[in-house]
C-alpha cells in the first residue's frame, strides 16, 4: 500500500523504514527538509508540503501523523483535514488523549473523513522487533489498513503461542501478531494509556526492590545483617527462569551490567502524561489504582530536592516537641 | 504519693513539676547532677543514686522510668529489679516497643515487682496542658497510680464532653480526666504507639494539601489557573469552624504566622520508630493501612537527595526509549 | 444587608438563619414553596421566582446560589445573568469546580455582574458554631459583603488566638474571624477543595489507626500479644491533651460512644468529588499526594465487594504456583 | 553427586526428578511412604528415616531440606544438626526468613556443620524451564554444590545474553546459567524475598491496569467515553513487543483465555510473608517502598468485606454531615 508519513523523528522514521522493508510504498514529510532528504535515500518518496503529499497519495489518501501530542499533532491534522476527500484516512500514530480522538474523530467524520488512533509501543526497538499497536476506529477502516498494520507488527515469532486462544466470542486473530483493533476512536490511544500507566507501576516496583537490596549494606544495619549484594548479577539470574523476568528487567539487567552504580544517571525522572491520565480514568471509573498512582508520583517527588510539605512537617514536629531537623 | 523519677530531660523534668504542683513528694534522679540539683531547688527531693532513691522511697517503692527507649530504660529497669522488694512498682513512661513490655512485665511478675507502661502524649505543651496517658498494667496496680496520673491527665478542662459517655459497658471513666487503663501490660505503650502512628498520616495529610496550595502558583501551570495564596491565613482560617481543625492545625498555623516560606527549615524530617512499629502491626494483623505507610515513607525520602531506585527508573527509560534524564 | 438566597436546603436554609440571626434581610427561594413558607414564618421574605427575589433586593442585588455543583447551580445563575444589572453580584455558595468559576466569571465580567466563590465549611454545624468561608473574586466586591460574612463566620470566639499573625506582609485580618480573601474567581472553591482533599486524609489516618487497634485483638496474633481494647476510651482520652486531638476525631468520639460496633454502618463510603479534583490538582502541579490518593482510593474500594483486579491476581497465582484461593 | 531430598511436595519432588535427569542421585524422604516409593518408582533412593538417609549419604553427606518455613523446617534441621558430622552440608531450600537463616548458621557452624539457603523461584514450572536460584553461605561450600545447583537452573537457554556482562569486578558467571552466589547465610533468602515483594508489586501494577481498562465501560461514564474492551485479546497483544511484556502477562494471558470474566475466582487473595518482610526490610532500611507496599495492602483488603475503618469513615461522614451512607 501507499501511505504518507508525517514526523519522521525516533518513531516516524523508523515506521517508515520497516514499512519499506516490507515492501509498501512511503510517502514522507518532515520539517526538516534534510530528515526528509535522508529517508528519500533510502527508498521513500520526500515531499517538501502536506499539499505535495496528498498529491503523492492518488485514491483514498493515507496518512500516518506521527507527532508530538498537543498542538504539533491537533493543527497538522487540522490542515490535513482541510485537503482531505471523502474517504481518505488520518491515522494519528503519538500519544494524543482519548478524549480529544473522540472529538476529532466526531469533526472529521462531519467531512466523511476516517480517524484512526493508533496506541503504539516498542520505542527505539520497534524497527527490529516490530510495534505492538493498539488501534481505535471504524471497524471496517482498520481492516483496510491491515496490510500496514501487520507490517508494522511483531508477527507471531517466536513468542510461544497463549493455549486457549480463540475460545472465546469476540477475540481478534490480529492479537497474536502483535495488534488489535481495541474499539471505537480513541480506545487505541486509551489502551496504551493504561499500558504507560502499566509501565510506571512496573518499573516503579523493580526500582524499589533494587532500592531495598542496595540499602542492605547500609551502616545503620546490625553488622551480621549486612550484605553487599551485586545487583548486576541479580538482575541477570532473574531474567532466567524467576516469575520476575520481564522484557524491562532485561534493560534492567542491561544498564546494570554497563554500571551497578548507575553513575550516568541523577535519577530526576519525567513522566510523559499517560501515567497522569490513566490515574484520572481511574478516578473516573472509582477503581482504586494505589501502586499506579504511587509509581507518577515517585517521579514527581525525584525532580524535587526538598517539598514544602516536608518542611512543614519539621515545622510541625519542632512545634509540639520542640524536635531539631536532621543534619542535612 | 511519694514517687521516684528517674530521667529528668524535657519530659521526666515537667513531669516532676506537675506532680509537685499537684502536691506529691518526687524523689529525683538524673545521670547529671546539676539537673537534679535545678529540680531540687524547685522543691523535688535529689538524689545521686538509684539506691539513694530507693531509700527515700519508704513503703512500696514507685519508680517512674522517663528515659530514651533501648538500653537506657532497660539497664536502668534491670538495677532497679535488682533492688526492688515484692510489691514494687516500676513505670516505663517512655516510648518502649510493647512487645519488650510484655517480657519485661513477665520477667519481673516473677520477683513479684509490677510493670507498668505508660505512653505519653503532650510534648513540650504537657506541663501546662497536662499529659494524655495511656496505661498498660494490672487493673489493682494502676488503681494504686490514680492519684499521681490524674494530676499528670489534663481533666475535665474546657473541653466539651462527648454524649453519651459511659453507657456502653467496660468504659473506663478515667477517660474524660485524659487517662486511661488500656489493658495488660504493654497496651499502653501500643496504643501510643498507633496514636503516634495516626500523628504521622495527619500530618502528612496537611502537609500534602498544602503542598496542593504552594503549587498553585506554579509557572507551569495556565496563566488564568494560577492563585498566590497566603498560606497563613489559610491554616487560620481552617482553625475556625472547619471540619479539619486540630491540634496540629494550630502548630501549622503558629508555625507560618512566624514565616510562611518556613525558611529555617530543610525538610529532613526523621522518625522515631513507632510509626514503623504500627505499619508492623498493621502487617501482623494483615490491615491494610495505605496512608499511615505512606506518611513514614515519605520522611525516609525526604531524607536522600535521590535514590538508587530512581536511578535504575532512569536507566530503564533511557533502555527502552533513548530517553535523556531531566536535566538538575 | 438584603440578600437572596436560592436553595434552602440544609446548608442554605440555616445560612439565611444565621445572617437573620445578625439582622440581616433575607429575600429567600427554593422550589419547593413549602420551604420556601417555612423559612417566611421565620422572618424571611419568601419568593416564588427569580424574578420576584430580583425585584425584591432594591438597588445593588446580592444573590447567594446554595444549590448542588453542576447542572442546578448553572442553570440558576445563568437565568440570574440574564436579569441582573451592572454592579450585581451573583455568590455560588456550593461546591462548584474552582475551573468553572473562573470561565463564569469571565463570562459574567463581560455584562459588568461580579461573580464570587465562597467555599463553605461546617456542615450542619454551621448554625451554631458558624461557617468557615474561603472566598474568590474582586477584592472590592468581596469588600462589600463584609458585613454578610462576618455574620455567617464564627467570629473570634473562644479558639485561642495563633502568635505572631499579621506580622507578615499580605495577611488577611478576617483570617481570624473565620473567613478570608483567597484570591480571584475560583481561588474560594479551589482552597475549599484542597480542605476536603485533607479531611479525606485525616479521616483515613484515623480509620486506619482505629483498625489497627481493632485487629489487636484478632486470633491469629499469638496469644499473649493480643489486646481487648475499648475504642471508645482510647477516642475519648486522645481528645484530651493528645497531639492528635482534632474535630473529626471529638466526631469519632461521639460516634463511639454511642455504639463501639458501630453497627449502624456498612463501611461503603461516598465520596463528593473534591478528593478526586484534589489529586487531578496535585497532578497537574506535580505534587506528590500519596495520603490524600490513599484515602480517595480506600473510599473506592470500600463500595466493590471484590474487583476484578483482585481475580486478576488470584489467576496469576494459580498460573504460577497452583495456588488455590482463600476460602471465603 | 549424591544428595539426600526431604520434603518431596510440588517443590521437592520436582527438584529430585530434574537432578535425576540430569545424573544424580538422590535419596529422597518425606513423611508419607507412598510419596517416598512413588519417587523410588521413578529412579530415586527412597528411606523411611533421616537416620537411614544419613546412612546412605556416604562421605560428606548433602540435605536439601524443602519443607514449609517454620516449625516442619527448624525441627527437620535440628534433628539432622543432630546425626551430621563435621564437614556435612544442610541446604534449605523453602521460603526461611533470612535472619533465621543467619542464626542458624551461626549454630551449625558451632558444629562445624555448613549451612546453605537457596531462595527458589519457578513454582511449578520449574522441572521444565529448571528453577532460577538465589544461593547463600560460604563461597567453597557453595561451589561445592555447583554440580547440583547447575543441574536445577535453566541454564543459558535461548534468552538473549545481556551485552557487557562481567566486564565490573566482581561479578559471578553463573548468573546467566540461572542461580548465584549472593553471599553468606541468609543472603540466597533475602534476594528470594525481594524477589517476592517485586513480584506482589508487578501483579497488583497489572491488576489495576485491566481494573481500569474493564471499568471503562461502567455506566456512570459519559456514554461515548465507555469502550467495551476485550481485556484477553489485550494481555495477548502486549505479550507482542510491548514494554510491558513479562511472564506474569502471559500467565494473565493464558488465564483470560481461558475465561475473561475470570469466573472461577473469587478475588481473595493470599500473601505468604515474603511481601510482609520485604516491607519490614525496607523500613529497616529506611527505604521508601510505596508500590509494594500497596500491593501488599491490596491483598489484605481483597480478603475482607468491609474494615472497621471504612464503618468509622461512615461513621464521620454521619456526624459531621448528617450523610447517609451508600446503600449496599
């Protein structure tokens, strides 16, 4: 098939190589006419204009925006929409909320253009290993973007098959090789969503497991409670055989095995919005997301030195017991 | 009642002084001879030595043990056991482990000494407010200490009385006065010890919240959604009439009436082992009890700058995404 | 002052009492007419309409709206906008989102109405021990209604007064009497909200403290490690001299006393949606607020009887370990 | 090698199967005679007493004690502690808390006795994909046992190695073959614990996410923000290169494959210690541990209906606001 991509930083570059790879035609833009230019090098069509592009993409035109969230992403689409036929397909690739596919997808249908929210994970690695993609929109839509979806996706490989599949009404042949047409717009971005919000809570408990055997040589402990544990090797023998092993405990194991102390790294950690909204639908829907929540907010408290909320604590304490603060 | 103290630092001191006030004899120790001498001149009789202090006290000895927790209060527990005669009374008012309580308790049941365990709340304020105790020990042996705990309790005060007090069967009317039998030995210092527990998820509570208001200046925020809110004047106006008054609301207030930016203090807020302790219980009893660990937690982390943990959260990102940390 | 009030339910009903009380004029509505009669027979000036309470406050109108947030309170004030004249002024007493205040304001602003928010605290206390107010909008119109919130505030009373206020720039004298100035449309509401967020808060550090006491006496504890203890004596005596004295706890107390069972209650607990608007502030501002989630989150889950989650995990310890489940 | 197994449960008899397969031989115990010559029937050397297991142990006799911690553990060490001569080997191999561990070393050692703790993940998947080992005690003793420990783990397998690994000083080549040495007595049980409390935080991560994922479609919901998500086909395709790929996923997997209502369970769900001891771990360390603390808590609160803490919520609500609770 034929499909213009939008933004080829990180993601959209690479979506668009392994698109080439397997055989379908690319139509590429960016900013950056240089970016454009290098991709054009290796096999794509580089346009300089979105008009160009849609020019490019005779027939029902395809277009895979793959732009920050917010504004990047809201206005290119908003341009596209205004050169868009009836039928043509905008498929938004980034991190947009689901709220806000909902109501472009309501606009755009007002033209009979097609909004297709692709949730998409696999970061730097999705070029090899292939995306997983969670996708919302029409049914029948999806279906025709099954060829580039397939091609952006794993693939069975070698992942041992889930026994049972299929038993059930209502299952998706597509889950297997690595995407799914989760529902209406929207639910692609809203399924990855809560994956990021997944995410968070994961790492959050390997980083306060590693912090629990690391604090196991701490000075304040009885001498003949001490160990001075290797977590390099720790991470390793857990990727092998333990209930623990996962594919972020093998990053874990990696950075470890480049340097225990992690000495490149301060540990002020950004969130990207998605763990914030997960914890809203959660709050939406009144179901009790502790360890979620707990993982935002332990990177929210490592951007910070000292809250002001701790310092009215010590105010509090010096108040009723006349308490010194701890030497800094 | 004639009664020995031993341990005459900020709460042993007061605790001398109010039992004076209220005409009891004190006999004082303390490892520094001045001190003993200070409350001597105040009207206490001084003593240099445990055994001088046993002889003074005439009759059935009452020891009152007001020193740090650990091996202060247990060598000191362990010479007076070795003097006592049957029939003696030994109160631990510091802040002991109940589990220590109860072995202790047994340990001296046997020279027929009786062990008594008084929590302690009040602080610096107790003197003139008087002490909030609860009492762990046999029912006949605390009845004995009436007197002296009833001159330490607050009273009846200006306190508005609770409706409907005593009609329920096994209340203890000595609960108004600001004191109360809790149960065998040990139980005072557990029921201290989940106040002290609750202490700390209040106060983290207000300091989350106004942590909330703080932020609401922030740059990040919209520009129409940003308030300069005076902090001071809002812990004062919460003191009056609001659901959320208290104790500690007042410290708050007190405290940002004196400095709102709460400059002098780092926000290194320590710990003192009984909110620990109460999570411990929580997990012995399997409650679950989200926001008192949480309010611990967030005092051991606001004493690092970063933790290993959030190190390795870094790691992780930059493994998966290329991400690059938040710059300092 | 001569002001109308529109909603005369718990809240509204005794604010109109207490400003008459003061000898304030009440011009008073709700649509139920027999209310509205009821109130009349206490000196009010009953209504039928929004227009008759318009015509009845002659010259600058003063409007106080005490209905629910959302729907009730939006239409009201948009049919008052429609009758009002420069220089009126429109008072939403409720529990409206501080972000809605600030887009009614502006759209009131644009037809010369000022718009003031007033959160409300003290329940159906307020009547006797007046209402603590946190107030938005323009310093001048919140100027003119001095005299209507002083009456309702609970005055300088008996509370002790805080040392060192006032000696900071920017402090609010009205503070103290029970009301303040928080800062422009919404700041009321959004200060009120963040009390609610603390209140959630102190109410789960107690409960989770008081179940702590509970289980002390649970059957798998060994058993010399157990404690009957009277939760109702322990509520009483914290009330008196304890650091952890409070409102919401003289609340526990009456509640204990009248039933330590507590048997009148299931344990499903609402919650009106400042909690949750809290965290969403939180998040926005990056503030770490694990307490305040935690006790939004135990109110969700105590109104499930069991979430999938929890068969979630159960499955997954089945698929690893054969575990059976727990009996129920 | 030649090595005695006690305790021929899931665990034990899994364990003498795998080092059967591999070329050892092992004489086997357990309490149950018919288990002992089941295991005869596939190879083993079946006794009916640890005398005569010693007997047949010729030279430096091995013990892999695999036993539930507690009571069936320390007494089994004990009476072997009794018949072993100086040089024996006793491994454990259940779930012992490590300071037990260490104290038991302690002992043996007295006897010149060497103890060994090996923490065992793998559940009943292990006597396939071998089981990933956590070794403590001394370092020549521990290599002693190579053979055996080589035999039980996976080996290296198919799982990608890990770029740079032993290139920091220190570390130990058999983590990639799936067990390591972490240090003294105690040390293989501590790792084994975190292990645990890591996997309580990454199944309660997962549980929350499909919590809100199946909670999308709740009624309460505006209704073009609900999804009806088919939660199976969703733990299928992030098995697919997602983030978020682990073996816990693919148990969820399998499990909502089978039945995504997940029927069969009732959602109440056990902890078995290790999660409790990794908290006291981490308090003990000063650790902040909010995510597996959480998930431990969850767990608590699965396997109850209602908390006297959510009565005494309601029972707040009621006094300050007159609210009724929800019904049931």
């Amino acid at each position: 098939m034929k499909i213009g991509i939008i933004g080829l930083g990180r993601m959209g570059g690479n979506i668009a190589r392994r698109l080439m790879r397997n055989g379908h035609e690319t139509v590429v833009y960016d900013r950056s006419p240089e970016t454009v230019k290098a991709l054009a090098g290796e096999g794509a069509i580089g346009v300089n204009s979105l008009d160009d592009m849609k020019a490019k993409l005779d027939g029902q035109a395809i277009f895979w925006v793959m732009l920050p969230a917010g504004d990047p992403t809201d206005s290119t689409i908003e341009t596209l929409a205004g050169m868009c036929a009836a039928g043509d397909i905008i498929i938004d690739g980034g991190n947009t909320f689901y709220k806000d596919d909902i109501k472009r997808a309501k606009h755009l249908a007002k033209k009979q253009i097609h909004y297709v929210d692709v949730g998409t994970s696999g970061g730097v690695w999705g070029l090899e290993r292939g995306y997983c993609m969670m996708v919302g929109g029409e049914a029948d839509v999806v279906k025709t973007l099954d060829p580039i979806l397939e091609a952006l996706a794993p693939g069975l490989g070698t992942i041992p098959r889930t026994p049972n599949r299929m038993e059930q009404e209502g299952e998706d042949p597509r889950a297997e090789k690595g995407y799914i047409h989760a529902g209406a717009a929207g639910a692609g971005h809203f399924v990855k969503m809560v994956h990021n919000g997944i995410e968070y809570g994961l790492m959050q408990a390997y980083a306060e497991g590693f912090d629990v055997l690391k604090g196991k040589n701490s000075e304040s402990l009885p001498e003949d409670e001490r160990y001075d544990l290797n977590l390099t090797d720790i991470a390793e023998v857990w990727r092998r055989g333990s209930v623990i092993s996962s594919w972020l405990l093998d990053l874990c194991a990696q950075q470890l095995a480049k340097d225990m102390d992690l000495a490149q790294f301060t540990g002020r950690v950004a969130d990207s919005g998605e763990g914030h909204w997960t914890v809203e639908a959660a709050m939406e829907e009144a179901v009790p997301a502790y360890v979620l929540t707990a993982a935002l907010f332990s990177r929210y408290r490592s951007r910070v030195e000292h809250t002001y909320g701790d310092k009215l604590l010590s105010a509090m304490r010096f108040g009723f017991g006349g308490h010194v603060e701890m030497p800094q």
